[in-house]
C-alpha cells in the first residue's frame, strides 16, 4: 500500500510573500486526492515543498515517520525515492530523446541491468500512450505528449507516492478523459497514494477519493470528495461550476462591492456566459478499466469515510448513503433519507457492544477521523472559528446542516 502523509501547519512564504499558512491535511495511504484552487494560490509550490525541493517556512510533512521539513538530506535523498512526480511543464531533459528521460531515474537509482531498463522504459512508454515515440526528442513532440513523458518517467521507480501537476494541461477533453482512467488504473494496480493539483471540474469531480481546495493563503477546504462535492462554500461551488460570479476574480480575488455590483447585475437579468444551472452533488466515480480487479483503494476509502460518516456535513452524508448500493447499505447499517434526518450511524469496524459516542454540538469541521480536532481541515462557515477566512464566522451551522440525530435504529 502507499504511505500516508501527513501534513501539520505547514507554511510558506517567498521572502514578503506569503503562499500559504497552516496547511493541515492527511493523505490517505492508496487513495486518490486531488487539489484545487485558482492559478497562483501555490499548489505547484505545495507539491514541490512536499518533496523537499523547497523549504517551508514551519510545520511538519510527516512520510514513513521522517519529517521531511527537518530531516537530513540524505534522509530527504531515501525518501525522494518512495516518490512519482510529474511537475507542471512536464520537466524533461530537453537534450535527451524519450527512451533516456524516462530511463533516467532507472539509471541513477537503481543498479538494474540494461535489459531490464528496457522492459520498464517500455511497459511505461506503452501505458502512457507513447510506444513509437521514444527516439524523439522533447522539442518534437507535442505539449501533451511531453506531459504524458514526465508521467512514465514518474512510474518508473514504483513509487508510493504519486504527485502529478496538472496532468491534464495542453491535453486535448478526449486525452484528458484517458489520462484520468490511467491515474485510477494506476491507482488499482499499484495501490499508491496520488496527489493530483488540477483546474480540470471534470476531473476533480470524477476521479478522486478526496478533494481540498486552496484560496486566499490557506486550505479552505479537504476530505472525502462528497463534502466538496455537495459544499455550498461560495469558493468552492464557484470554482466546481466554472463560474464568473463569486469570490474569485480574475487577479484571485475580489472585493465585496465588486461581488455585490455583479449579484445586482446578475438579479438584474445580465448574462455573462457562465453555465445557467450550477451542477452539485455527487455524481459517479470513474471505476478501474474493465479486467482489472476491485480498487482496494476505494474499498478502504469507503470504510474510512463510513467510519466518520457523522462528523460529515448532512448533505455530504446523504450523498455518501446514495451513492452506496442496497448491499453497501445493509453492510454499513444506513439507509437514504431522502431529506429527513439520516437514520442510522455507520457502525462498521466497531464492535457490536460498542456505541458511536454522541455529539451533541454543531457539526464538527474535521473531515479525516482518525485526527485530534486541532490537526484536521476546517470548514468555513463552521464553528471551529477561523478568523482569517470570510465566510467562516465562527458562529453554530445553519439549520439542517447539523449533526444527525442518534435514536435511529441502532443509535445510542
Ligand atoms: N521559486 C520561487 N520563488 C519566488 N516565488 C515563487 C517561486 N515559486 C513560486 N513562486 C510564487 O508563488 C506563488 C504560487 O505559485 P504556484 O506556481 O505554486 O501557483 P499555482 O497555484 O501552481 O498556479 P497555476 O495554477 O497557475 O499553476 C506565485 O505568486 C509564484 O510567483
Ligand atoms: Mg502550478
């Protein structure tokens, strides 16, 4: 299985510039995640500072037990190792044709033999769409065949972990839908955890088992991807639906006359080219390539995600219940409400004598479970207070948003 990696306050500025702040989140180990956020908010900084390759300013990136930010270099150089990385502009060696880019990383960590390279340059060429292309040289081919080169070079060590930076830039909706299949193939065959930072709504709504977003210098939102799916977070919505009005402007964000002028204008019957209906809700996930086996990495997701099913957003849990078939139903004990409170809480993995403790406050904003409260993902708009981001006035959720009750069947 992939590692997990766990990610504690961590900040970065560039001299005066502040990046972002207390970034906290935890990457399942062999799940799918993905980021998001407008151009500029620092994601590639965020990939690059999880790989050592530029230094945060505090907090911790915790792999395999070594903190990452503190560690040695060569305990940075071993753990650089368990990693896949396609950066954004695909980062190939403009002097060397396909073959030896994608060779590279085969040559100068391992002690594998010629012929041997050869298969593993190969299977990953071929996987990536690009067998028959490994004499040409970076500068012949195309933006999204250079992409697809930086993703098999990425492979080549068996990584655990999978970090791919906009995979679908310069990729035409057709190869974009291919590459998305190949990560969740990935995903299956290899069981690691990957990290995708994307622009892409389709991709992000289809393909990964979370999802966070960043804006304004911090992480405004991660967790299961129902909870992102369904938020109505104004950022995140405006972002999931590809629309003008909201807080993100063109210069990352605006201010709020700006967002009252275009309310007024959009009231006022004015069009400006955004989609007319917002999509919400979670829609399907893409599944493993027919002939390969269950993703175990969904499986385990889906025990993970039932186990905190109740710290969840309402709607969040209602898309998640949904989603799950008749069988999945009776298994994890839960039942779609359609709009009344959700019934009963998921009590897999616990003991049949044991009881799921009952919450009686607000909806707790932490999304991954098995974090102490101070170390997870907050949601804005909830009550755990944090001052720095609008929309989160620190004040209990709105009505409906709360916490389901517990005297269905087999509640406490
Ligand atoms: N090495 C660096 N030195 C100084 N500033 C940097 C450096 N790398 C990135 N930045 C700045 O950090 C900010 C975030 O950059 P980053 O590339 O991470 O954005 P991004 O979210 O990946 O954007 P995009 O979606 O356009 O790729 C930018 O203002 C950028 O200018
Ligand atoms: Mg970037």
């Amino acid at each position: 299985m992939g590692a997990e990696v766990v990610i504690e306050g961590l900040t970065k500025s560039f001299g005066r510039q502040a990046i972002w702040r207390d970034v906290t989140l935890t990457l399942p180990p062999g799940e799918v995640s993905a980021m998001l956020g407008p151009s500029g908010t620092g994601k590639s900084v965020f990939l690059k500072s999880m790989i050592g390759l530029l230094k945060p300013d505090r907090g911790r990136c915790v792999i395999n037990g070594v903190d990452i930010v503190t560690c040695s270099e060569h305990k940075l150089y071993e753990i650089r190792k368990l990693f896949g990385v396609l950066f954004q502009d695909g980062a190939l060696f403009g002097s060397m044709n396909l073959y030896d880019n994608v060779a590279f990383p085969l040559r100068e960590h391992t002690k594998k033999s010629e012929t041997e390279i050869r298969r593993i340059v190969s299977e990953k060429l071929e996987m990536t769409g690009l067998a028959g292309a490994d004499k040409k040289l970076p500068g012949e081919i195309s933006g999204g065949m250079r992409k697809r080169a930086g993703l098999a070079r990425a492979l080549v060590l068996d990584p655990q972990i999978i970090l791919v930076d906009e995979p679908d830039s310069g990729l035409d909706p057709v190869r974009t839908a291919y590459i998305s299949q190949l990560l969740i193939d990935l995903n299956t065959q290899i069981d690691a955890t990957i990290l995708i930072v994307t622009h892409n709504i389709n991709l992000a709504r289809t393909v990964p088992d979370n999802l966070g977003m960043l804006f304004r210098k911090e992480l405004v939102m991660f967790g299961p991807r129902e909870v992102l799916l369904t938020s109505d977070e104004p950022v995140v919505e405006q972002f999931l639906n590809g629309r003008k009005r909201g807080p993100i402007g063109m210069s990352e964000e605006k201010d709020s006359a700006t967002m009252e002028r275009e309310e007024a204008e959009a009231a006022a019957g004015h069009s400006d080219g955004s989609p007319d209906e917002d999509v919400r809700g979670v829609v399907a996930q893409m599944q493993p390539s027919p002939g390969l086996p269950e993703r175990v990495g969904a499986r385990r997701r889906m025990d993970r995600v039932m186990r905190i099913l109740h710290t969840l957003p309402a709607a969040a849990q209602e898309g998640i219940i949904e989603s799950l078939s008749p069988e999945e139903q009776r298994h994890y004990n839960v039942r779609p409400s359609h709009g009344a409170p959700v019934a009963a809480p998921a009590r897999h993995g616990l003991a049949d004598t044991q009881q799921i403790p009952r919450v009686t406050g607000p909806v707790p904003s932490q999304h991954q479970g098995e974090l102490p409260a101070d170390q997870v993902a907050r949601i804005p708009g909830g009550w755990s207070g944090n001052p720095g981001n609008p929309g989160n006035t620190g004040e209990a959720p709105r009505p409906g948003s709360g916490y389901p009750p517990r005297n269905g069947p087999g509640g406490a």
